[in-house]
C-alpha cells in the first residue's frame, strides 16, 4: 500500500546523469539532527545547504517527499558503490529524523518500511540495493548507524543479511568490494564500516566470522 507523503519542495536537485533513468539503489541516512524532521527539511529545502535527499520519514512515522524521484538528489556526496562514484545519479535517498544517538521509533520504521516496500515495488529496486551511506562513504559517513535494524528490515526483503558462517580471512576485501564496498579506503576502514552495519558494537581484529559474512554476502548480493 501507498504511504501517506506529503509534498514540502525543495530546489536542490538536477538530472540524473550517465543514462540513468530509473533508480536502482536507495541510500539511508539520518540527519543528525535533534527538533523533529522540520529542522532538517528546512535545510534540505534551504538552496544555499547545496543539499537534499528524496524523503524524509520522522520519528512518528510522517512522510515529507522533498525531490521526484526521477530527478537526482544531493545527498550522497564522495563516495563509491560496485561499478559507480556517482551514488546520487543512481539512488533515492531517504533520510531518517534521528540525532545520531536515539533509537529509531517503531512507528517511524513502519513507515520507512512502507515506504521502502512502496518504492522498491514502483522501481524494481532488489533488497541488495538497499545500502547505507555508510556502505558508500566508509570512514566519512556513519550513517544511519549503529542502533539502525537492517536485520528487520532484511526479515521483510527490504535489504539484505548474510549467513553467519566462518571463512578465512584472507578473501573479506575482496568479497566486501563484490558485494558493493568499492570506496578506496584503507583496509582497517572497510572492516569499520562493515561491522557497523553487519556486528555493530565489536572491536578486534577481523575475524572468520567477519570473513564468512562477507563471503555470503558477495556470493549471494554481488553488486553491480
Ligand atoms: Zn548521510
């Protein structure tokens, strides 16, 4: 079903380049931001921020589309995914009312996934599209962060999880990068970014289980 969205414009947007006509990732976000999403999408709206992302969801569930999906938004900035360094001409962004610190309300996941199922629906986004900006800006970005539940999300197709099985170690840079973590960003840095969204809260050296994950993940959700 359609989610209730409600239109608040903003000027910051242009073509989407490289042939791209339909979209084929979406980036998450938050805006760490504290007030509620109106502070945020003031910015977002704001021409001299030279900002913007497609939707905003707040914390009770609200909706506000702010870029047409056919048009390219600025929210991803520097970073790369899978064969791409122009992550916005290729996604939709949605950013999350979030200070960077508070958990994501219930009411503002079930809206983010009614969203989500809406868009991925009318586009034909696959679940291994749906990536953080920390997967496409590892060591810049981190959002949306450690306390977001990709794994909730994964349990309804809306982005995806692997296996947790062993491998040896010596494979997971390269398995990261086929599944989609092309950034050229030191080794240390990738594992960061990637226990951030698969073992948000480990430390330590890269592990087998590390290995396995990312093994799974390249085998079964190669990026493109
Ligand atoms: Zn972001």
């Amino acid at each position: 079903m359609t989610p209730e969205i409600r239109d608040c414009p903003s000027p910051n947007h242009g073509a989407r380049r490289g042939g791209v006509s339909v979209p084929d990732l979406i980036v998450l976000h938050y805006t760490a931001m504290t007030g509620g999403p109106e502070p945020a999408i003031k910015r977002l709206c704001d021409p001299a921020t030279e900002v913007s992302c497609h939707y905003v969801v707040g914390e009770r569930g609200d909706i506000a589309r702010l870029v047409p999906d056919d048009r390219r938004a600025w929210h991803a900035g520097a970073g790369r995914w899978g064969e791409s360094c122009d992550v916005n001409s290729r996604s939709l962004g949605i950013e999350l009312s979030n200070d960077g610190a508070s958990p994501f309300p219930g009411a503002q996941m079930d809206a983010l996934e009614a969203l989500l199922g809406d868009l991925m629906a009318r586009h034909g986004i696959e679940a291994k599209g749906v990536i953080g900006h920390s997967d496409c800006a590892p060591g810049r970005k981190i959002d949306p962060g450690p306390r977001f539940d990709w794994q909730r999300l994964a349990r309804q197709g809306l982005a995806v999880w692997p296996e947790v099985v062993e491998a040896p170690i010596t494979g997971f840079h390269d398995d990261l990068r086929a599944f989609g973590m092309t950034a050229e960003v030191e080794d240390a840095t990738r594992l960061a970014a990637f226990r951030l969204r698969f073992r948000p809260g480990l430390d330590g050296p890269l592990d087998r289980i590390d290995a396995g994950m990312a093994r799974d993940l390249a085998a079964r959700f190669p990026a493109s």
